[in-house]
C-alpha cells in the first residue's frame, strides 16, 4: 500500500501539519498499539464496505434530522424520537445510521438470487440496496395512515405457493394489509406486492415511492408517470407497474418537500428529476373504484451487479420440491416448530448457488459463515445444493493455498477443508480429484503459515495475528483461527487416507502437535482472573471474545463433551457477558447474539447440562421477530437488531443444528439420541419426531411416542455399514446403551424412578 512508503508518508504528515490537521500517519501508528502487529491491518473488503455503509449514514445525517416532518421509515421514526427507547442522541455521530430496528424479511424464489425485503412495517424494498415503496391510506376526512408511525403492528410470514410477508398496519379499526412475494413472469423476477384496505369504503390506498429502504437513503433522482398512467419509471430504467389505473399522481422533488405534505394536490407535474436525489411520489387509489379487488404492484427485479440487464431463469424449483429432501420437525411447541421450519426455508432461499449469511447486509460469500450454514443445510439432507456450493470453494483458493474471503483472517482454510470433510463423511461420496487437490494446497498452507515453535513467545506454534470479522476484538492471535486449522488438518487427513497415506500421516501428527501447542499456550499464571476458562488468544485477558473458543467443542468437537475449560469458558461468558439471558457481545456488536447463545447451547447440551442449554434456547426463542427472523445482534432494549444483517442465515442454520442435535447428536464413534428432548414435548398421544438427517454413520430419523409406562423411541435408520453404538438419553426415562451392530429399530425406554 501507499502508506508503507516511506516518501508517501512524509509528505502526508507535513500536509497534515502545515493546515493544521492532526498527523494521520502517527494516529494510526497509535490505534494499531491496540492491535498485535499483523500482515493485514484491515481486510480492504472491509474498509470498502464500511467506507460505503458510513458514506450512507453522512447523507442520512444531512438528510434525515433536518425533515422530520417527512414521512421516514420505522427505524428512523423510533430512533429520531426523544421519547422512545431507540432514541440516540446525535451531538457529535459521525453518520446517522440504523442502530436500533435491523430488522427486515426477504421473499423470494428457490435458487433465485434476488431478495426483496420487507421492514417491520411493511416498507417493500424490491431492489438490492435500493428505494422503496409504502403504502398509506388517505381517509376522505382525518389524518393518513402512514404504517411507520404506528406503535403496534402485525406482520408474518407465510410459505404455501410461495414465501410471502404480509404485513398488517391498523387504526381506528382500519386496516392496510399487504402481500409481499417474489413471482417468476416469462421467466423473470418481480417483486409483487398486493394491497388492500378493511374497515373503510371511502378514500384513498396510495402507493408511496421513497427514496430510502431500512438502511436509510437510497437515491430517487427521477420519476416519470408511465404511459396510460398505470405505474412509474424510476430513474430512467427501473419500472413500477399497477394492475389498474390510478385516480391521480402525485409527484414532487426535494425542494417541494415530502409528497406527504402535497396529498392534497388535484394538479401535479408528470415528471420530476431531483439533483438531490430526494424525488418522492404517490399514486391515489379510490376505494371505491377498487371494490373488494386487491390492488397489485409490480417492480422487475434486475441485477445489481449489471443495473441494465435483466436476470432469466429458465427452470426453478418449486418450494415444496426444494425442502423435500430436509428433514421434517413435529413437535408440540409451535413456536420451536415455526421457527425451525422457517429457518430451513431461508436455508434454502440463501443457498442460491454460494450461500449467504443474509439478504442485503450480508448478501456477499465468507467461507466462515458458509460453513455453519453449509453444515446445517448438508445435515438436515440438503445434499445437492451443498455440493453445488462447495463447487464455488475451489476458485477461491489462491495459488498458495489460502482459501481468501478477504486479506488477514486465518480461519477460512480450515472452515473450507472442514466443510468438504463434513460432505464426504455424511454422504459417503469420494470428493472429486479438483476438491482433494484444493484440500491438500490448504493443509500445506495452513502447516506453513504457523509461527516459529521455538521463539519462546506465547504464540509460539500458532497462527500469526490476524484481523477477526467475527469481531472478538482487534488483531490478535486468536484460538477460534487455530482450532478451525487444526480440525481442518485433521479433515485433510482423513479425505486423503486412501490417496496418499504418508501425506495423510504427516497431516494428522501435525494436527495433534498443533492441538497440544494450543493447549500449551492457554495462560495459566497465578494471576490468572478466571483460572481454567480460556481467553480469545494467549496474550488477552477473559472477555467476551472468549466466546469464539466455543467452537472447540460446537461444532469440531476437538475436546471431550464436558471438557472442564470449556464449561468454566461458558461459565464466565454466563456471567460477565450476559443480558437478559442470552449473550451479549461486547466487541462491536455491542447486543445479543442470537447465534453465539445458541453456541453456548450446544456446549451446555454436549455436557448434559440440559436445563442450562434450554434456557438458552428458548431466550433465544423470544428474541425473533415477528416473521421467526433474527438479526445478527440485538438491541437489549429495543429488541431490535442493532448490527449486520436483519436476517441473519448464519443465527437461521444455528438454530437448526440445535434442534436437530436435540434429537440426534453425533460423537465420534456413537450417536447419541433424545438427550436434548423437552420432557414436556413427551405426552401420550403427541408423537415428536425428526425425520431422517444425515451422519457419518448414515441417515437417521427418531419417533418418539409416550404412554403411561415410558416412551418408545422408534428409529428410521439407513445404515451405511453397520449401526454404530447408539446411546438413548431421552430425558425422564432410563438412558440406555446399545452396542455397534444392533438390528433393532425400537426401544421401550420406562421412565426413571
């Protein structure tokens, strides 16, 4: 970079110090004393996108607080209000930007990768990152029913046909609800939203284009009224299509204020540019002229990566026909059944060729989050759109090895080999030649990228510093990067046995000397604060970056289940770095995080610890939205999202993997059934069951079926060879351990005494 030039930083320090400025070189010399020196100091992906998201809020802070008479979406509405409890004072922001209502819905099309987005009062955003649309109801007398200003709302979502929002926004007994899906027309997406008025027969449904979306203002430069007056092109290319002819536009430009102040006008231009990029318009509908006829809104859906090309799918799959291989939940809860048939659902809408950890905030590829949702989607027997997403791994790998999300993060190459390992060892498939090839490029890489053994420091053995986009803290030489190399080692040796054993032999030695180096290093001193937890990296004190050991035990299982320094890890975490039940991370996120709660669940869960995981999954339960979502943090007093994606896949896959281990858990050489089981679930006559999900022994499905004397646990088993030792501990009732080979597919299990 520029920067490490030494002529380059001269010149910047002595421009800096002849106007004035504090030298930004030396300040940055500063901030990075935080930080352990490390090879990246911030990913450029990353300061690229931080660059675009805190550009937003600089025009957020120009254009929101000085028009709040303007009508503004959800989160600004509570945030900008002194009495709520989202509101922030704004003295000395840099950037206005959503931190207190991150909440929002994606619909759309099995392996179709456009996702319109709904907010939690029902503003529809058809294009990735783009304006909105909203819908008001004007009464012939009395005030306007704008949806984002209403303390109460009911929205859900709704899988039938196809994934559908509809979001329901009342006052004084009228009600504006609305539809929002994505639909294939000729083989093109569109975002259609049907609208409708109850309680009312008089005034006007009025289809609102904002130039803002739940991020905040997104660009309206120019509207013009379509021919015959039936929609909107926006920007000289994105249309707006009505199904019926509207009664009147209304259009207007920043100067002219809000469209909202002109709802009134009989008269009004039919086309508008706006240098300001603030243009609004409205479209008034009669209810009368609608009758009982919803009205339906079109927005075609294009590329964002080419705004001029229009996406085709030719073939897609039905939703019934794409969740057909997962395994299917009965459970007598139905919010645990809501949420978990939800979170498959976005699995699969997520996993449009790569998977993404989100709709809009997240919708780019990191191999860290693609292998939590590529587990959970492999798992639960979505086996073909894995191996598709794993074809995409390969080409990512650089030619020395380093499987790249983005500069300076050491965790992907053993997250890619993990995640192939994880493929082979539940469908019983060889991995392709291209594959193994890319597995053994990523085990040199990782062997050869590990610091000097012998340098006496505390690091010494471990991956270098490295920055943390999973925001345990700043750079450091932190454990999470060395746990997933070393099970990345251990998975390489396992997927190349039979190809090269000698390579295999030598990866796998490295693997345990990795793992003792590890152990090693784990401060130890009598000055230790929390003797026995672990901390994010040998040179840090306990805090909650520590919650990234966690994946030690969930989901390598490179310890015992119980292992005494991961449960006092989890202990600490209870204590220190808790609200309200669920973790709160302190490091950025700065709110609860639905899906390091449900890590901790599972550490609770492999240690029989089962009332302790169940308090934490159902806190996690209650903290999602009104459409089974959850973002990735959450605000602990808004309960809104307040970082990342308002859709968070990574916390969807989290939960799935929790409820699936509830009934069927894999150890090395066993598989343990029922032992996450609620005794409440198990009630003569109410049958709980998980079909059939994939483990390294085969495909396994458990019924479980209660009567006054226990329980009868049937199994639906395909073995791939023989049946391994299984361990049946559904609570309640006498555990029982049957032996390797058994043929029985029923067990009677009494209830303990």
């Amino acid at each position: 970079m520029l920067l490490k030039s030494w002529p380059i930083r001269y010149l910047i320090t002595r421009a800096a110090r002849a106007y004035g400025f504090l030298d930004p070189i030396a300040l940055l010399a500063q901030l990075r004393g935080f930080a352990q020196p490390s090879e990246v100091a911030e990913p450029i992906e990353l300061l690229r996108a931080g660059m675009l998201f805190h550009a937003r809020g600089l025009v957020n802070t120009k254009a929101i607080q000085n028009n709040l008479d303007w009508v503004w979406p959800y989160w600004v509405d509570r945030q900008f209000n002194p009495a709520d409890e989202s509101f922030i004072p704004r003295a000395f922001s840099f950037s206005h930007i959503n931190l207190t209502h991150r909440n929002w819905t994606a619909v759309g099309v099995p392996d179709v990768p456009y996702y319109p987005i709904v907010d939690p009062r029902g503003l529809v955003t058809p294009l990735f990152d783009g304006w909105s649309l909203d819908f008001w109801f004007v009464p012939r007398a009395g005030p306007p029913l704008f949806p984002s200003q209403l303390a109460t709302f009911e929205q859900t979502l709704a899988l039938t046909d196809a994934l559908r929002v509809q979001s329901r926004a009342t006052r004084d007994g009228v009600t504006i609800v609305t539809e929002t899906t994505l639909c294939l027309d000729q083989h093109e997406p569109h975002c259609c939203v049907s609208a409708r008025v109850e309680g009312a027969d008089d005034g006007d449904l009025v289809v609102a284009l904002r130039p803002y979306n739940p991020e905040g203002v997104s660009f309206l430069e120019e509207i013009a009224v379509a021919d015959e007056d039936r929609g909107w092109l926006v920007n000289a290319r994105h249309p707006i299509e009505f199904d019926c002819r509207p009664a009147r536009h209304v259009l207007s430009h920043y100067q002219a204020g809000d469209v909202s102040h002109r709802l009134g006008d009989t008269a009004s231009p039919r086309h508008v540019r706006d240098s300001i990029g603030m243009a609004t318009a409205a479209a008034f509908f009669p209810l009368e002229t609608l009758g009982d006829e919803a009205l339906v809104v079109r927005a075609p859906i294009y590329n964002e990566l080419e705004p001029k090309k229009r996406p085709v799918f030719a073939q897609t799959e039905s939703w019934t026909d794409a969740l057909a291989p997962l395994a299917k939940l009965e459970v007598p809860d139905p919010l645990i059944q809501r949420l978990f048939d939800a979170a498959a659902a976005n699995l699969v809408l997520h996993a449009p060729g790569e998977v993404y950890p989100g709709p809009y905030t997240y919708k780019r590829f990191w191999f860290r989050d693609a292998a939590f949702l590529l587990n959970a989607l492999l798992t639960l027997g979505g086996v073909e759109r894995t191996r598709r997403a794993l074809g995409e791994f390969a080409p990512r790998q650089r030619r020395d090895g380093y499987f790249l999300s983005q500069e300076g993060e050491w965790d992907s190459n053993g997250e890619a080999i993990w995640s192939y390992a994880r493929f082979a060892a539940l469908t019983g498939e060889p991995l392709p030649s291209a594959w193994l090839d890319a597995v053994a490029k990523g085990a040199r890489w990782i062997t050869k990228k590990r610091l000097p053994r012998d340098s006496g420091r505390p690091e010494a053995g471990l991956l270098p510093a490295g920055f943390s986009a999973e925001h345990l803290g700043p750079n450091d030489f932190y454990y999470w990067d060395d746990f997933w190399s070393v099970a990345g080692l251990r998975c390489a040796a396992q997927l190349w046995r039979e190809r090269n054993p000698r390579h295999a032999d030598a990866w796998s030695a490295e693997a345990d000397e990795f793992l003792a180096t590890i152990e090693r290093s784990f401060p130890s001193g009598p000055q230790r604060r929390f003797p026995g937890a672990i901390p994010a990296s040998p040179k840090r004190r306990m805090d909650s970056g520590a919650v990234g050991n966690l994946v030690a035990d969930y989901p390598l299982q490179l310890f015992s289940p119980g292992d005494p320094r991961l449960l006092k890890t989890a202990d600490y975490l209870r204590d220190h770095s808790t609200f309200n039940g669920g973790f709160f991370q302190n490091m950025i996120h700065s709110g609860i995080n639905a899906y390091l709660t449900l890590h901790l669940a599972q550490v609770r869960l492999r240690a029989g610890e089962l009332d302790a995981a169940w308090a934490l999954i159902d806190c996690v339960a209650q903290l999602t939205s009104p459409t089974g979502q959850w973002p990735e943090a959450i605000h602990p007093r808004t309960g809104g999202g307040c970082m990342g994606d308002g859709q968070h896949i990574w916390a969807a896959a989290d939960w799935l993997m929790m409820i699936r281990n509830c009934f069927v858990r894999e150890e090395p050489d066993r598989l343990v059934l029922g032992a996450g089981l609620r005794r409440a679930w198990l009630q003569p006559g109410a049958p709980v069951s998980l079909g059939r999900t994939l483990t390294p022994f085969g495909r396994v499905g458990v019924r479980l079926t209660a009567t006054t004397a226990g329980v009868t646990l049937a199994l639906d088993a395909l073995w791939r060879g023989a049946a391994p030792i299984i361990e049946v501990r559904v609570p309640g009732c006498v555990p029982r351990v049957i032996a390797a080979g058994t043929r029985e597919t029923t067990f009677l299990l009494p209830f303990s005494p």
